[in-house]
C-alpha cells in the first residue's frame, strides 16, 4: 500500500510548503499551463517563493518549461505545465453490463485506450467477490498499459444506483458498518472519490460534452437504466443528501407494471433499455417477425440489437424506440416545467439510435410542454457517446480534489 502524506504527518515548514506545491499543482491542473506571475495572482505567494517552489518542481518532475511566452507589456514571461507523466489518475466506471477503465495523465489524457470489460455487476455474486473483479481488471489494464501503480494517486469510480455525498451505497455495494468509498480507499490504497453513473455522465457534459459552457443543462442518461444529471448556475446540482436524479423512478400516468426498486409506475417499465428489451423478446416469443432477432449477440436480444434493427428500418424496433421515447417526452416534461433549463442532453447507449428517439421526445414535449419554456430548451445527442461516463470519473476527481481544501492527496 502507498505510503501517504498528509497535513498531520508533516512538520511545520514541511507541512507548508508541500501545501503549497500542492496549490500550485492544483491550478496547473485546472488551467492547462501559468506563467509566474499568474501563479502568483492566484495562489497569493511571492515572487521568490513561487521561483522556488518551481524550481523544486521541475527538480522533482512534477513541472516542466515550456518557454517564454506571448509578452503583455515587458518581458515576456516563462510559461509553466505540469509534466503529463508525473501522476495519474485512475478512473473506473461499474456499469451493469461492462466494466471500463481507464488511466488519466496530468493533461486529462486517455493513456493508451480505454479497456472495456465484462460487469458482474448483476450475477450472484458477493460484494467481495465483485471488487476483487474489479481489482484483477484494473491490475490487468495497467499490466497492458504499462502503467506503474505507485505513479496512481487518486482514483474516481462511477457506480450505478443510488449513493449519497458520504460515499454510501444502497443499490450495489451494500454495507452496514464501513462503505464502498472507504472499502476502496483500502483496497487501491489511495484516494477514491464516487458518484452516480448518472452524475458523472452530466460532468463530463459540461466539461467537454454537448452541454459545454451551458449554464443550466439537463443530462439524461437512457441505458439499461434511466438517470438524469443536473448542472445548475453551471453547477452539479446533488440534493440534499447527494441522491437527487432519479428520473427514471418518477411515476408516469396510465403504468401498473412493478419496477426492479418495487414500486409501481416508474418511467423505467417502459422506456428503458431493460424494458424495451423485456417487450421486444416477448413480442419475438408470439412469432413477431422483426430483424432485432438477425441482430441478436450469440443469440441474445439486446437492446444494441433493436437499435441496429430500427435503423434498418424494421417497424417493430422503430415503434418501441418511438413508444419509449413518448414516455421519456412526458417526464422530461415535467422537468421542463420545474427547472426552465437551457438544454436537455441525451446520452447513454439509446441515443446511438438519434432521431429514432429524439423525433418522439420531441413531439411529446409539443404536446405536453408550455411552448415559451419549450422554445427556450434546446435537446442535444451527446457527442461523447459511449465513453461519457468514463470521461466523467477524472471530473469527480477535479470536483472533490481541487475544490475542497478538506481532502488531502498524496504527491509522494
């Protein structure tokens, strides 16, 4: 296990300026590359101070030269960046049907590839059983990679179901005396950091996705399950407790089927990906004939199958994707009414289908929606894709790291 410093096991000088390296590794981070004088502005340090500490980190291999940069009156200044290699980040993403890993540098690059993975996720397994799983997979990905561990510092993990702002879980990874965040934490040896599948799919929206510099966006994520994500005031908005976003449990009129979470009702009997799927085998079993099953994997209905199908055109597949995406219409309907929000994303696997669900979302929320609050909302595709939630894993680092002086991370 790393052996890790923190603001108690440091003494005095020491304990300030690793703080201080910390500061400044922290806005290089953010803010791509910083001239000294800038990093002087915002880290509030003197001139000296900052030539130090710079020198002590490009020593250490931490910072790197770039050169002089653009002058703004006077000399110009030498510009700073983090050396990409120093430290990664590590980012998992525990879906229900695969597991993806990937490694991030200090330039928030994908080192190598992205590895994709089998989830056991939903197979009767122990929650022990399942993180050694995952632990094999992530030792696997940096075998491949050739990636050393001790460079990892810090770790994000997007989980699906619901998860509180203390890092509890109580969909998956169930514990009654210690919980999943601190589980990891002892099984990586690092710093980890957890959200929603959900969330985490809407951050990396807003940092580098459909709904980039958009000040208030909702991020709907239509897989196997339905989550929705908000940025508001350009801002991730949790709830109280950090579970706000369960869209796909909101009760749509006229439904009497019982959902997996045991209530009745829920937009997830009918338009998520589970569901659709659910409909599309019984239709299949009664002898309708549809292309989904010429697309079926190993001989199993998926709902990558009835996507495939749609988009040549086969009119079962089409209607179930179109039915889904009414019931998707209604609820986000509702959202509408309460948030007046500038743009509603669509990701997950379902939005690979385009206008097949975007066209009936559309004129649900026609019919349903005020017209002056819906002109005012804009709906996008995702143009992250199947990656999104991935990517969103380095964004609950920046999130937690950076902007909360209360947790500490480990240079050394």
């Amino acid at each position: 296990m790393q052996q890790t410093a923190t603001r108690n096991t440091l003494p005095g000088l020491k304990e300030k300026r690793y703080q201080q390296k910390k500061d400044i590794i922290g806005y290089l981070y953010r803010m791509g590359e910083l001239s000294k004088p800038e990093i002087c502005r915002l880290t509030n340090m003197t001139t000296p101070t900052i030539s130090r500490i710079i020198d002590e980190l490009i020593e250490e291999g931490w910072v790197t030269d770039r050169g002089q940069g653009m002058s703004v009156g006077g000399k110009r200044p030498h510009i700073f960046t983090l050396n990409p290699d120093a430290a990664y980040a590590l980012g998992v993403d525990v879906g229900r049907e695969h597991l993806k890993i990937a490694i991030f540098n200090l330039r928030k690059e994908v080192i190598g590839e992205i590895k994709i993975f089998r989830s056991i996720l939903e197979e009767d397994k122990s929650n022990d059983e399942i993180l050694r799983y995952i632990k094999e997979k992530i030792d696997q990905t940096l075998r491949e990679l050739h990636v050393d561990y001790a460079k990892i510092k810090v770790a994000g993990f997007a989980i699906p179901g619901l998860i509180d702002n203390s890092g509890n879980a109580y969909t998956y990874f169930v514990y009654e005396n210690t919980n999943i965040k601190q589980v990891l934490e002892k099984i990586l040896g690092i710093p980890v950091f957890i959200d929603n599948d959900s969330k985490t799919m809407a951050l990396a929206e807003h940092t580098s996705g459909a709904a980039k510099e958009v000040q208030d966006a909702l991020c709907i994520s239509v897989s196997e399950c339905i989550g929705l994500g908000m940025i508001l005031n350009s801002q991730p908005y949790t709830g109280y407790k950090g579970m706000a976003g369960e869209f796909g449990h909101i009760r749509i009129s006229g439904l009497d089927d019982q959902c997996y979470c045991g209530k009745t009702g829920c937009l997830e009997t009918v338009a998520s990906g589970r569901a659709i799927v659910k409909s599309a085998r019984k239709a299949i079993q009664n002898g309708t004939k549809t292309l989904i099953s010429h697309f079926a994997e190993n001989g199993e209905i998926t709902l990558n199958a009835i996507i495939r199908a749609a988009q040549q055109d086969d009119i079962f597949a089409i209607d179930l994707l179109q039915k889904a995406g009414e019931k998707i219409g209604e609820g986000l309907s509702t959202l509408i009414h309460l948030f007046n929000p500038q743009l509603l994303v669509v990701g997950g696997e379902m939005a690979e289908s385009g206008d097949l669900l975007i066209a009936p979302i559309q004129q649900t929320l026609n019919k349903y929606t005020l017209t002056r609050l819906k002109n005012q909302c804009e709906i996008r595709l995702s143009n992250l894709h199947a990656h999104s939630t991935i990517l969103g894993t380095l964004m609950i680092v920046m999130k937690n790291l950076y902007y909360d002086a209360n947790h500490e991370f480990s240079l050394y």
